[in-house]
C-alpha cells in the first residue's frame, strides 16, 4: 500500500515524513497557481527530490498552474518520479502526456479526478488509456485546484472506478489515521494520499507536517493492508 504525503515545504520536515514511512512524497514546486506560502522555491525542490531519490522515496511535483506550457517547463526542469496535475481548470490528454514523455522520459503522469458524482467513473475512465496513475480527491477551489479540502467524498464510487480501470488509483480527500483502514478496506486502492490531516496549519497559509500523525497514517495503512492482503 503506497503512502503518499502532501504537500511539504521545508526540507527538515521532508526528511521526517520520509523516515514516518511515506513512499511518496509530494510539494508544490514555484509556479502560477497555489497558495503562495505553499509553493517551493526550485532549489529545495532539487534538494528534497534529491534526499528522496537515495532513500528510494519517490518524488511528486503537484501542478496547480493551469498552464500546460508551465507544467511542461517545470517537469523538465525537476525531472519528478511523478507529476501530478491537480489545477482547476486544466486536465491531461493524450498529447501532454506524449509531450511530457519528451521532455522528462523517466517521469510519470498522476491526473486528479474530481469525484462529485457518477459522472467521476467516465472521467477516470477517459484518462486510464494516457496516464500512469489517477488520484481521486474532493473539493475544488481556485487556489488549491481538486483537493486539499480535508474532507471526504462517496466511497462506493471510488470502489468502482477502481475496478473499472487498468491503472493504479491513488485515493485521496480528508484521508487521516482516523478513517484509512476503512478507506482501504472499502475501495481497495492502489495507494492512499493525506495532507490536511497530516498537517499543522497556521494563520496565512502557512502549515507544516505534524509527524506523529503521518507515521500513525502510514502505520494503519500498512496494518490494514497487511490484513486484506492486498
């Protein structure tokens, strides 16, 4: 069961989160779009990345510019295990990610799936040919683009989207220690995804990972995967 932590910004708490037992680890790399306080300057980006790579921790650039010629940019500059395009008013097709495959080929494609309905099954359906990962998530607003709303959505449709298609489905939206057991158990995906529930957030925007809450997610989701088998 992948574990996956959003959205760091320092490098201090980056190694932390990593030693919590997070497989992935992802940040907001500096670009147009995001809240301002939440966005990384390029040269801790290299720097976390870095750290990741020789711990064997994979790395995620969040886009939440809605800017493809940005995000295109930014992959070739980071070189990430995985970009993952959350913004509000842009999603993957088939040419982006030719074209991302281009300019970083060691770099996978994760699109975010809005789940406010039914309708989220074709969504991920209609991305499942071109991407490598789909992660479902609640919420959508201009600054944070799908997700980061730290609340949760229908279940029951994430269990289906996760049958129906052929690629891995990271599950996300106000996952915590709290109810990712049960997550696992009801949808069976390939990797579970927290940050407002792992996170410390302060006035203006500013927040931090609360450590002790991310080695608690990471450890129930590794019991209850370990239960389930999967």
């Amino acid at each position: 069961m992948i574990k996956q932590i959003y959205s760091l910004i320092q490098y201090d708490e980056s190694v932390k989160t990593m030693e919590a037992g997070a497989d992935n680890i992802g940040l907001v790399p500096m670009q147009h779009g995001g809240v301002p306080a939440h966005r990384v300057p390029l040269d801790r980006v290299d720097k976390i990345f870095a750290e990741a790579k020789r711990r064997g921790v994979t790395s995620v650039a969040i886009m939440l510019t809605n800017d493809p010629e940005e995000m295109l940019q930014l992959a070739e500059r980071i070189q990430p295990d995985i970009l993952h395009i959350a913004g509000d008013g842009y999603a993957a097709d088939a040419e982006f990610a030719k074209r991302l495959k281009k300019v970083a080929p060691h770099t996978e494609l994760m699109q975010a799936v809005l789940v406010d309905g039914e309708g989220a099954i074709a969504r991920a359906k209609a991305f499942a040919p071109f991407v490598d990962y789909i992660l479902l998530d609640s919420g959508l607003a201009p600054d944070t683009g799908i997700g980061a709303s730290g609340v949760t959505h229908d279940w029951n449709i994430d269990a289906k989207i996760v049958k129906e298609v052929n690629v891995p489905v990271i599950e996300a939206g106000g996952m915590g220690p709290d109810n990712v057991a049960e997550a696992i158990e009801k949808i069976r995906p390939y990797g579970v995804d927290s940050l407002t529930k792992t996170s410390i957030k302060y006035e203006g925007g500013n927040m931090e990972k609360d450590i002790p809450k991310v080695k608690a997610f990471c450890e129930a989701a590794d019991a209850a995967a370990k239960k389930l088998g999967l």
